[in-house]
C-alpha cells in the first residue's frame, strides 16, 4: 500500500511542475490556486492513506493545517499581499508546532534561529535595496521573518537532534520554503531588477522553490521513525 502512495506522490509532481511553469508564463491567479491546490492534496492523501504512531497522527494533522495555510496564503497573496503574508505566516507557525510534535521544542532550538534571524534583520534594515514604502511594512516584514527563522531553526534542531528520512525532507523543505519567502522579498520590495527573458530571476527562484519545499513537507508525511517517539520523552 504504501508503495502506491509513493507512486501517486511522484506522479503528483508532474502537474504541480506543469501548473508552475504555466504561472510564471501566463501569471492566471486561477493556475497558482491548482498548483497549490495539489500539494494540499498530497498531503491529504498522504494523512488518510497511512497510519502511524500518536506522536505521528499528531504530526500529521498538524502539518496538514499548516500545508492549506500556505495554499490559502499563495491565492490570497495575488489579491492582497498583507492579508496573503499574514496567512503564511499561520501556516510558518503550524508548521513550527508539526516539528515540535516529533521531537519537543527546547529552548536551545532557539540559537539558531536567532542567528538566521538576526541574519535577516541586518539585510533589511542596513542593506540600500529594499523599499518598503511604509514602517508598516517593514515591521510586518521583520515580524513573519522572526516565524520563519524559528520554524526553519527547528526544522535544523530535528535534524541534528535526529537523521532520518522524515526530518531530512523537512529541513530540505525548510530551507527551500525560507529561501523562497527570501527571493520574494527581493522580487516585491528590491530595487534590483534582474530578468532572464523577460521574466524577474527573484520571481522565478521563489516559486520554484516553494513548489519544491510544499512537495517535500508534504511528502514528509508518508515517514516516521519509532526512535522518534523515544525521543518526545527524552
């Protein structure tokens, strides 16, 4: 059975590729919603279609929320920008606690993000290329990357605390996710402007990634390992 769900997770990726590729060429808010309408699905799936552990189903669910805030986010991001960050940065915060579910938060977790938080805050602040027109936006700006910064320190701390399949693809999918959020900072409020025919190299770069990133997140569903549980407890 569950070499079918890994079937139908990989030949999900062929319209999630298609329907990016035809964003970025026609720019139809329509096709953004179908691509991010299919990793939902994969990750819907991916819950129904398996059963694991308590920590797991926990896990599972949680993520799932966190995989239909982003999809909300992305079509709402078209329509309005604040409201669309405001959604993604619910689902940054649903996916902090999915990772939380495996292994538990501590409060060492929180070097890292700091780290790749203060990162960030330099670049906006003292770095000459963005314009963010108003303070508001700005602090907005700052606010969702302090969430991003934590739920990719935590995807880390997994990670280090535990190698396996499962927390490999959601530190691969949170880097990518924060690499993207990164790219569409530099494509909306950056005065560079770099094209590769015709089209933003920033814009093209956060989209690719992002698809990629809600792939792996959602596709991290379908592992889990008994060591993590021993590990909820530790």
């Amino acid at each position: 059975m569950k070499n079918k769900i890994y079937g139908v997770n990989f030949i999900l990726i062929f319209p999630l590729a298609i329907a990016t590729v035809l964003y970025m060429l026609f720019d139809y808010t329509w096709i953004k919603a179908v691509a991010s309408l299919i990793f939902v699905s994969i990750g819907l799936i991916n819950v129904l279609l398996t059963n694991f552990e308590k920590n797991q189903l926990k896990f599972k669910v949680i993520i799932l929320i966190a995989l239909i805030f982003a999809c909300l986010g992305d079509i709402v991001l078209e329509i309005n920008f604040i409201i669309g960050a405001l959604l993604f940065a619910v689902g940054h915060i649903f996916f902090f606690c999915s990772y939380s579910c495996l292994i538990k938060f501590k409060l060492n977790d929180l070097l890292t993000g700091m780290i790749i938080f203060i990162f960030i805050l330099i670049l906006i602040l003292f770095v000459p290329i963005f314009n963010f027109e108003s303070i508001v936006m700005e602090v907005l700006c700052i606010i969702y990357a302090f969430i991003i910064s934590m739920m990719l320190s935590k995807a880390v701390a997994n990670y280090i605390q535990l190698k396996n399949k499962q927390n490999l693809l959601i530190l691969l999918g949170s880097v990518l996710f924060a690499f993207s959020d990164l790219m569409l900072l530099f494509n909306i409020f950056s005065i560079l402007n770099i094209m590769i025919f015709d089209y933003s190299l920033f814009g093209i770069l956060c989209l690719t990634t992002y698809y990629t990133a809600e792939f792996l997140l959602a596709h991290s569903i379908l592992y889990n390992d008994k060591k993590q549980i021993n590990n909820q407890i530790s």
